[in-house]
C-alpha cells in the first residue's frame, strides 16, 4: 500500500469520524448555541419594537405600535384607527462553544463577537366599529454565527486551513383579528405562517497536497401556529392581560453534501443526503399588567412560561438531545411621559426603563441572561419615533457571554 492510499484512507477515516459522529459525539449538548438556537436567547414571542425593548420588553398591556399582533392582538384596539409601524435592529453578542468550534474540532481561549443589522418588523393596523385587522411582516429569528477559520503555516507557507460559515433566519407573515366584547375586555386572535433557512458550511484543505474536505448543511423550514390574547381594564388606571402562543412544528426540507477532493490523487469522492426534519416548538403562555401611578408615569411588568421540557429534534432521521427544562421569562419597566412646547408645537417625549430576567432552557450549565433596558423618543401630532438600547449578561455558563441590542421603530398614526 504507497504513502498517497495511506494518507487517503486516514484522512476518510477522521473525515467520517468528525461528520459522521458516534452517537456519543452526535448527543453533545453545547448548550446556549446549538445550530438551531436564535441569535442572544432561545426565549423569542413576537417581536420586540423600540418602545416595548425600552421598558423591559414588556408587551402584554400596552400598545405602542401594531406590532402587538405578534403578542397581545386583543390590543390593537388601543390603536387609533389606523397605524403604519416600521422597525430596525441591530443586536450583538459574544460567542465562545458553538458548531465545531470550542466542542472538540477548533478551540479558542477569546469569545467571538457577532453583529447584524436588520429591518425585523413592518407592519400596519386597522380599527373600525368595536373590531381590528393587523397584517405584518417580522424577522423572528436568526442563526448567524460568528464565521471561524484557523490556518497552519510555516516558513510562509500555508499548510492547512479550516474554515467554518453559519447564516439563517426565520420570517414570519402574521395575520390579526381582535374584537372588543364590552367596555375594558377585548380579545384577539393571529395566525402565523413561518418561513426560512439555515445554511452552515465547513472547509478544510490541505493546501500543499491539494486536498479539500467540505462539509454542506441547507435547511429551508416552514410552519404555521396561532397567537391570541385578551385585554382587561379592571380600573382607569389597571389593566391586565394574557396570551398564548400554539405549540406547533417548524419543519424542514434538509440537504447534506459531504465532500472529499484530491487532484493529485485523481479522487473526488461525495456524499449527498436529504431529510425531512421536524423541530417541536413549545407552548408559550403569559400574564401581563400595567398600572398608570400618575399622569404621565406608569409601571408595567409581563411573566412568561415558555414549555422547554417539550422540545423536540429530528435531524436526518435522528432524534437529537435537548434536555431542557421549562422556564419563566420576567420583565418589568417604567414609562414616564413629557410634553414640551417648542415653535408653538407639542411634542410628547417618553422616558423608559427597564430590567429582564431571561433564563435559558438547557439543564446543564444552568444559565440565564440579566437586561438592563433603557430608551426615549418622541412623538409629534401622527408621527412616532422611539429609540432602545438593552444591554445584557450571561450567568452561569462561566463563558463570559454579554448581548446587546439597539432598536428603533417609527410609526405613523392616522
């Protein structure tokens, strides 16, 4: 047997070994950043518009702009009788056991900073005799990971280099109808339809011996589950609400490409792969209330219970380990509102703040982020500008974890 059929099948034996794992190796439980997790928290319901963020993200009781259709749809009725709401995000988080890197394939003593910027909700309302109509668009989730590359060089030449790139994201186009009942009760029903894609690829290449390994995972997912809430003025000035959100299934036609490729060697070996994946999403239910303590300022707080212990993985005909355990999101907040005069016009400033309690699904390590939130805006006759800023840190893992977030949202009121 010459050294080139000696190297080939060792380099096909670790091949097989790093992407056609053991059982063991395939039932790793990395913790906060498997490949499906959301970008900074498992614990996503709706989308959090500038205004919401600012004061906790609390969203259950009142209604700043249509994006409560996501949440709370018994509130578009707070609206006046139409709205235009457009927001933008830009979020950033430390990063250090995801994908191969830090479980066993590349290892780094730095946690990897990671950042987008992104349009996550538009959206518009409706209300006419005692109903409210919201149809939207939103960005739910996103699975980008920091990209990862590790190069051996020597005398000026590169040797090997491995190359890691994770992008994907899930959309979702929402639909409400809420009705007020009698004076102080509302409800409100959406259906969602979910849609997006995941795509992580790997490279590995042994520069000199022209030799690459490429591993390819595509996932395009679908899905569609339901939303209600309603909404109780118990006093002038005390409001509570409840919501809910349909356990369902994302579902997902995935493809796998493994690759082997050695000129030299006249071989080009590939592997393809499809598979009908399911991902069992939780029921999520909460409790919100707001009480005005006087003009202008007013406290507001939302619990939510996210059923974790219920989650679900099928990839590529293999059930994969979450062990999660279920868990209670908290937020509470403040809002204190100013009106000023300048050039004989009233502009209306709003002043937020806020603190979230957001721990995170998996038993081991036991963890959880703490926010602190904060915003203003401003608001002149129809038009709505509102500005957040939540600035956040993991406990528990000992990774050193932090996540930020920036948002802003303009709406237009008719």
């Amino acid at each position: 047997m010459n050294k080139r059929t000696v190297l080939f099948l060792s380099l096909l034996i670790l091949t097989l070994l790093l992407f056609f794992p053991s059982p063991s190796w395939s039932q790793l439980v990395i913790g906060q950043y498997e490949d499906e997790a959301p970008f900074r928290t498992w614990n996503t319901f709706g989308v959090k518009t500038a205004s919401s963020l600012a004061r906790g993200e609390t969203q259950f009781t009142l209604a700043s702009d249509c994006s409560v259709a996501l949440s709370n749809p018994a509130l578009l009725l707070k609206l006046p009788k139409a709205a235009f709401t457009l927001s933008y995000q830009s979020s950033k988080a430390l990063f250090y056991k995801y994908s191969i890197v830090n479980t066993g394939v590349l290892f780094s003593e730095e946690n990897f900073p990671h950042q987008f910027y992104v349009i996550d909700f538009i959206g518009t309302s409706v209300r006419f005799d005692g109903w409210a109509l919201a149809v939207s668009w939103s960005l739910l989730e996103v699975y980008s990971r920091p990209p990862a590359e590790y190069q051996y060089m020597s005398g000026g030449t590169t040797y090997y280099s491995i190359d890691l790139e994770q992008k994907g994201k899930l959309d979702n186009i929402n639909f409400s109808l809420s009705r007020r009942l009698f004076k102080g009760l509302s409800i409100g029903f959406g259906f969602n339809y979910v849609y997006g894609q995941l795509d992580r690829n790997i490279v590995e290449e042994w520069i000199v011996d022209r030799i690459t390994i490429t591993d390819n995972k595509s996932q395009e997912y679908r899905g569609y589950y339901f939303n209600g809430g309603l909404s109780l003025d118990l006093t002038d000035k005390f409001r509570v609400g409840a919501v809910f959100r349909t356990p369902f299934t994302k579902k997902s036609k995935s493809q796998s490409s493994l690759g082997y490729n050695s000129p030299a060697g006249d071989t080009d070996i590939r592997i393809e792969a499809t598979s009908n994946d399911e991902y069992y999403q939780p029921l999520v239910i909460g409790l919100g209330a707001s009480f005005e303590v006087s003009d202008g300022l007013r406290m507001m707080s939302d619990i939510v219970f996210y059923d974790w212990s219920s989650y679900k993985v099928d990839y590529f005909e293999e059930p994969l380990q979450r062990d999660f355990k279920d868990v209670i999101k908290i937020g509470v907040g403040a809002e204190y509102e100013s009106s000023h005069v300048l050039f004989n016009q009233v502009f209306y400033v709003p002043w937020r703040v806020g603190f979230i309690y957001d721990p995170q699904p998996m038993k081991e390590p036991s963890s959880s982020y703490l926010y602190f939130t904060f915003g203003s805006g401003i608001r002149w006759k129809r038009i709505v500008f509102d500005a957040a800023f939540i600035i956040g840190q993991e406990r528990g893992s000992e990774d050193s974890l932090s996540a930020n977030k920036v948002a802003f949202t303009l709406s237009y009121l008719f």
